[in-house]
C-alpha cells in the first residue's frame, strides 16, 4: 500500500523475497553495480576494476558462498561450529580428484558440471555421517568436537601425498571452465580474456562475474531455506531447543540437516578457492580460516543474509584497506611533520629503531605485521560486534535507516 510499506495484508505478501519497493531497487541497483564493475565506469570506483581489485572481490564471492552455509548452521539453528575448513579441504580435494587431469597425483579429468556439485555433496555426506556424534553435545562441547575436525583433517591432507601432493608442495587444481565432457577446448574458460556478448574482458572479469553468478545462485537458496518449514525449524532451535522439540520439531533430524547444508556450501566454496588459487597446500585449511568465517558471519550479523554478505565483504578486503592505510601513513610520516604526524609515527615502524604497533618492514622494524595485525584484529573486531552490536554491520545498518525514518523525532 502506498505510503504504508510495512503494511502486509497477507502471509505470502510479508514473506516475499523482497516485500518493499525500498529492497527491490536497492537489489536492482546493487546487481547493477556488480554487472558493471569490471567495466570500471563507476563515478569514484573505476579503481575496482583493476586486476588486483577483481581478484580481492572474487575471493570475497567465494567466502561469501561459504559464510553462508555456515550462516544456516550457526546463525539460524544455533550450533557453534569451528570445523568449516575441513568442510572445505574435503571439498577441494573432491574437486582435485574429480576435475583435475590424470598424472602423478589422483584426478580424472572430469568437467565442472560434475566436479564442482560432487565437491558439494561429499562434505555434506561426511557431515552428515559426523552429525550424529556433534549433535548429540551443545554450546562449548561442540566447538570442541568441530574443532577437532580441523586438525584431524589437516593431518589427513597433509599425510595422504597421492590426492594432496603433500605437505609444503601441494597440487593443481582444475580450471574453472566449463566442457562438456573431456573435449580439447573448452566451451567457455572463466579464466582467459577474451570477448563476452561484444565485450573485451579479461580474464579476471570474467571469473569475478562466474562466481558472483554462483554467489548470487547460492544466496537465492539460502535466503529461501529460511523462509521454508526447515528455516523456521532451525530458528526455533536456536532460540529455545527445548521448547522447539516439545512443540513437535525433530531437534536430532534438523540440526543433521543444518549440518549437511552448511557442509554442502563449504565443500563448494573450498573447491572454487581452490581453482582460484591455483596451487594450495594441505596447511591451507586450518583453524584460522575457520575464524575467518565465524568472523564473517558474527561481524556481518548472524542468522541474517544481508549481513552474511555484508562480513564477507568487509573481512576480505580489509586487509588491503589496512596495507594501504598502513603505507600511506608511512608515506605521512616521512613528508609530514606536527602532532598528526606524532600520532602516526606511533602506529607504524618504518625502520629498525622505530618502534610502532605496525611495521612496513617485517622481519626489519619491530611491531606486528600486516598480516598479524590483521589477525589481532579479526579477534578484537569479534569481541567488539559480540559486546556492542550482536547485530553485527546490518545492525548498524538498521540503527543508520531508523534514525532516518524517524527523523526529526528520536522517540
């Protein structure tokens, strides 16, 4: 109803995807950046379309994708999980054994269309085979249990030197291109330049737009199973186990469910990291990468979509954005003098003798570096969100658009 957005006079109505016109052209206008992005004609956001920066938001659609399986699991039905990098390395070496090409190490030449949905389905079949004993224990206990799946899964892909290439070396992974079966060329290479309905692109382009593709497909499924029988099952869990099975939900059989989703979405996101990336080592699926994404999900806000992607965002590319802060403030220092310049000399070490809480010079200055800052820095980020805004970026979001629609009255 004109003027009355909020008013829903029927369920399907309150319960549509996006039930405001507000939501429907911010989605319009958003996939529309996202479409022109690599074409870098975005007043003040042409730098995005640069190599580097493609590469920075394809990596975000990948943790993305796999942020929100574990969304479903721990944002919806409740269960804390630490194990998401398993769920991934199970997937990625799927992948290698499926789509990679015969030779010394395990893989069967297989195309996408095969590979990339198996990778899926066998982390959700090994979740769903370990459900039974994680399940069965709550809170701590289960952190604990997923836990120990990571380092179980590490020394697995570490030792087993015929599908991982072993510790330190690693091994290919299989390209993102889609071929019917074994053919020579492929159909379409996401990873080669080349021209795209009469548009030169790059090969970075074209990938980017490949994986929101699928970032967009595995959002649409996402946001539907909360809205589904299951979804509400989950969120009834979440919020009251207990009371959720006395009313009738299957608590066993859906938090198995939740635990297969999220491992079907983190088996996919693992194998597209590793095509990705290219080459990747055993190591690479450890516990810090699971913090990423309890990072992402608790910082964008759990159990919310918008916000899943939201952390996504804002935990892949803040490592750039804190290097180039870093590196600006250095160049500060070195061009600027007064209080400003005092301030940041306190935050960097440029030099042996400079003693600051960053250095631009690892190994050389003292200080942290970039990259355990930015370790540092998930964590105090977690326990800030966890503390002032459980709600997390979509929290603040909400906090930015009821102030304006209250405006001028702050009652």
């Amino acid at each position: 109803m004109r003027g009355r957005p909020l008013l829903h006079t029927s369920y399907e109505s309150d319960q549509a995807l996006m039930n405001t016109g507000t939501k429907k052209m911010a989605l319009a206008l958003l996939l529309l950046m996202l479409a022109v992005i690599p074409l870098g004609i975005l007043p003040g956001l042409s730098f995005l379309a640069q190599n580097e920066w493609l590469r920075l938001l394809s990596t975000a659609a990948i943790f993305a994708i796999g942020a929100l399986g574990l969304n479903i699991l721990t944002g919806l039905a409740g269960q804390v999980s630490l194990g998401h990098a398993f769920f991934m390395g199970v997937g990625a070496y799927t992948a290698a054994w499926l789509g990679a090409a015969p030779g010394p190490l395990a893989g069967l030449g297989l195309p996408i269309w095969i590979w990339l949905p198996v990778a899926g389905l066998v982390p959700a079949l090994v979740g769903v085979a370990i459900g039974p004993t994680a399940v069965r224990v709550r809170g701590l206990y289960l952190a604990f249990v997923t836990l120990g799946l990571v380092f179980v899964g590490e020394y697995v892909f570490r030792n087993w030197d015929s599908l991982s290439g072993g510790s330190q070396s690693g091994r290919t992974f299989p390209e993102l291109e889609l071929r019917l079966w074994r053919e020579e060329e492929p159909l379409v290479d996401f990873t080669s330049g080349g021209s795209w309905f009469g548009i030169e692109l790059l090969g970075e382009a074209k990938t980017y737009y490949f994986l929101v593709a699928l970032l967009i497909v595995a959002t649409l499924v996402a946001k539907n199973i909360q809205r589904t029988r299951a979804g509400r099952a989950f969120q009834s869990i979440r919020d009251r186990d207990v009371a959720a099975e006395i009313i009738g939900v299957d608590e066993f059989g859906y938090k198995l469910l939740a635990f297969g989703i999220s491992s079907f979405y983190a088996g996919v996101a693992g194998a597209l990291l590793a095509s990705f990336v290219g080459r990747t080592i055993p190591e690479r699926w450890d516990l810090f990468l699971s913090v990423q994404f309890i990072a992402i999900v608790l910082i964008g806000g759990a159990g919310i979509v918008a916000g899943t992607l939201l952390g996504s965002a804002f935990v892949i590319l803040l490592p750039r954005l804190v290097e180039d802060f870093t590196n600006f403030l250095a160049g500060f220092v070195q061009t600027s003098s007064g209080p400003l310049a005092w301030l940041a000399d306190l935050f960097i070490s440029t030099g042996m003798g400079d003693f600051g809480l960053v250095n631009t010079q690892a190994g050389v200055a003292p200080g942290l570096s970039i990259a355990q800052f930015n370790q540092v820095l998930y964590g105090l980020l977690i326990i800030g969100f966890l503390i002032f805004e459980p709600l997390g970026l979509y929290g603040i979001w909400l906090r930015i658009r009821n102030y304006w629609k209250g405006w001028p009255f702050t009652y």
